[in-house]
C-alpha cells in the first residue's frame, strides 16, 4: 500500500555551510521525514516537515528501556544527479533490528519512496566536494509515555540528514586499535547483529580505555569465549591472509555491514579468495607475527576502508605493513567509493541514482 506523504514547507532555509569546516554530526538540513506508529493504524502519519526539535514525554519508553534502532547511509554527488549506495540494505536491516528489539517494521518499499522524496528535496544539500557525501540517519524508537516494562505502544520512524566532510583528507591513513580483552560488545543470543542503540551506550568505556593507552580505536572479541576476532570499533574487520581476503563469519554477535557485504562481493569479483571464518586471537597474533597476514582493515559506511598499522594483542604491539597503507585496503577502498561516486561503472545494480 502506498500511503500518501504529506509535505509541510519550511517558511525559511537555512544558509548552507562550508562543508569541508564542519565536524561530523553537527549540522542538519532543512527538512526531516517522520512518521508515527500507533496499534490501530500502524505506520500510517508518513510526513516531510522542517528539521525540528520532537516534543517527548519524559515517560517515553525509549528513554527508560531503549527500544532504540538506527540506520546509517550516505548521498553522493554526481554533477546534477545524486546517487544512494544500496538504501534498500539499510531498511531491510532495519526490519531484523526493530524485529529483535520487539520493535514494529516498517514497510521498506514506502520507506525507500520517502527517503528518495525527502533527498529529491534537499539535494541542493549532497556536498559535492572531494570526499563529502550527506550522511542519512534513519531511526525508530519507543515513545509511549509509560513505565510498565513491556513493547512500547506507539513508535516514531525519524530520518534526518547532516552534510558531512571527506574522513580522511586526500588520503587513506592507518589507525591504531587495542584489542580489549574484558569489556564485550555483544553477546551469543543477544543484540549484536541488530543496529540497536543501547550497543553503542555499551562500547563507549572500552573505546575510552583505548583513547587513553593511546590507542584510536577497539577490537572486539565475541562475548563468550573472549577469544574470537569480531569487529572493529564500529566497523567490520578484514585481512589479507597469504593473499585471500579473510573475515569473520557472522554469528549473530556481529553487525552484518552492509560494507562488509559489499567488499566481499566486489573481492570475489575481482578474483580474490574471500573466506568467512572464525578468527582466534592467538592465531591472528602468530599470523602477524610470522608475516602471513600483510593487511588489517576496518570497514564501514563511515569511512569505507579503515586500514590498520598497529595492532595491540594481550598488551604486544604487532605493527602491520610498516604502519603504511596496504595495496589490498586501497585497491577496495578505491573501487568502492568510485562505484559509490559513479565514477565507475557498477557492475552490481548497487547505485540507486535520483
Ligand atoms: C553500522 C555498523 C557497522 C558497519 O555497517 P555498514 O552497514 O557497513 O555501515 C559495523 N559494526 C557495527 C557495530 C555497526 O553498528
């Protein structure tokens, strides 16, 4: 069913930034999409309005249980057209967060309608400078005024837009990580694979840690066992393994990246061995150590490719590829964000252009 999306103009727009100043994050466009779930009517309120504050009882259950998913993708520039990298992913991910969170779905093909209308709108806003993209953030939460523990009533399906500028300047460059061996991110039958906000509340003190060994970011083990590689921060990882491309295999605790997904089927396209597999830390440091693994890299919307140049095992520092970045980590990285640009041909029906 496709409903109506009513469209409420904003009176003024606002001046648009330099955007290659701006911090990531802490600027927004002029108008948001919305839409409200209620047991009688389901998602039925789809609307465009001006970019404005929400106005929540301080009972709202999300504040107080965190039924709380989210979304992350971005628009790119194209000369006039402005190009979405796989949106359809993101929403049906967001159907197996909600799904877990006890959360209701949301139609995808409305969904996809509304963002494609709401970037129509502001695509004077896709920065089109070397790098910058308009980061989207689609999120769903609880908003019933309530203390009871139990599924929220009613729900809001929020997407915002926020300019953003290039990660790295001109260039790829290695990253730190220390691998945390008390804190987890997720758990086995747990919300690891759903983007589920409270997962992010959970990694903050580990990442802090990290910060203050002098490390930039986290390497995640699974929450059982403590002994099994499973991301990076907020990103999946990679290796390059005696020349075969390496992850971990999902197992419910890891986020399924759509970036992830995404360099495994461009690796395999471009004739790499891509294998999934459990990766045990003990093992990942004798392969570092005797040279078998010549590439690390984190990999998420954010930043594409993350290359890695040092890497902190049980308080050892194994510094990978003379701290440089590896070949691997940027041939993908180059052929990625060129398909996501449209600068290449995308051999995969991947780009959606509006
Ligand atoms: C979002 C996210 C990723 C990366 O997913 P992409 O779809 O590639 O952006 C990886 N790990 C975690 C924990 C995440 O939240």
């Amino acid at each position: 069913m496709t409903q109506t999306l009513q469209i409420e103009r904003a009176n003024h727009l606002k001046d648009k930034p330099d955007v290659s100043t701006i911090k990531f994050g802490t600027v927004f466009t002029d108008y948001m999409f919305t839409n409200k779930y209620t047991p009688e009517y389901g998602w039925s309120e789809p609307s465009i309005l001006p970019y404005q504050n929400l106005q929540l009882s301080p009972s709202c259950q999300a504040l107080h249980y965190g039924q709380s998913v989210f979304e992350g993708l971005k628009a790119y520039k194209n000369g006039d057209d402005v190009l979405l990298f796989r949106p359809d992913e993101n929403f049906s991910r967001m159907n197996k967060s909600l799904s877990r969170l006890s959360m209701p779905e949301i139609n995808e093909e409305n969904a996809l309608n509304a963002l494609y209308e709401l970037i129509k709108l502001e695509r004077d806003w896709v920065p089109g400078g070397p790098g910058q993209s308009l980061y989207i953030r689609p999120f769903v939460f609880a908003d019933e005024p309530f203390l009871g523990v139990r599924p929220s009533e009613t729900y809001q399906f929020n997407i915002i837009l926020s300019p953003v500028a290039s990660y790295y300047g001109a260039q790829l460059s290695p990253t730190s990580i220390y691998v945390e061996d008390d804190f987890v991110r997720a758990v086995r039958g747990g919300v690891g694979f759903a983007k589920a906000s409270g997962n992010y509340a959970g990694s903050l003190l580990a990442q802090k840690k990290a910060n203050e060994l002098g490390y930039e970011q986290v390497l995640w083990l699974d929450g059982v066992e403590q002994k099994y590689v499973e991301e990076v921060g907020s990103m999946n990882i990679f290796f390059i393994r005696d020349g075969e491309l390496i992850t971990p295999k999902l197992n419910g605790s890891i986020l399924p990246g759509i970036t992830r997904k995404s360099i495994i089927q461009l690796a395999e396209y471009k004739g790499y061995t891509v294998k999934e597999e459990a990766i045990h830390i003990d093992t990942l440091a004798e392969d570092l150590e005797s040279g078998r693994i010549t590439e690390v890299f984190g990999a998420g919307t954010a930043v594409v490719v993350s290359p890695v140049g040092k890497l902190n095992i049980h308080g050892v520092d194994y510094i990978i590829n003379d701290n440089q970045v590896g070949p691997a980590a940027q041939e993908l990285y180059n052929d990625l964000t060129d398909i996501q640009y449209g600068r290449i041909e995308d051999p995969f029906g991947w780009v959606v252009k509006l």
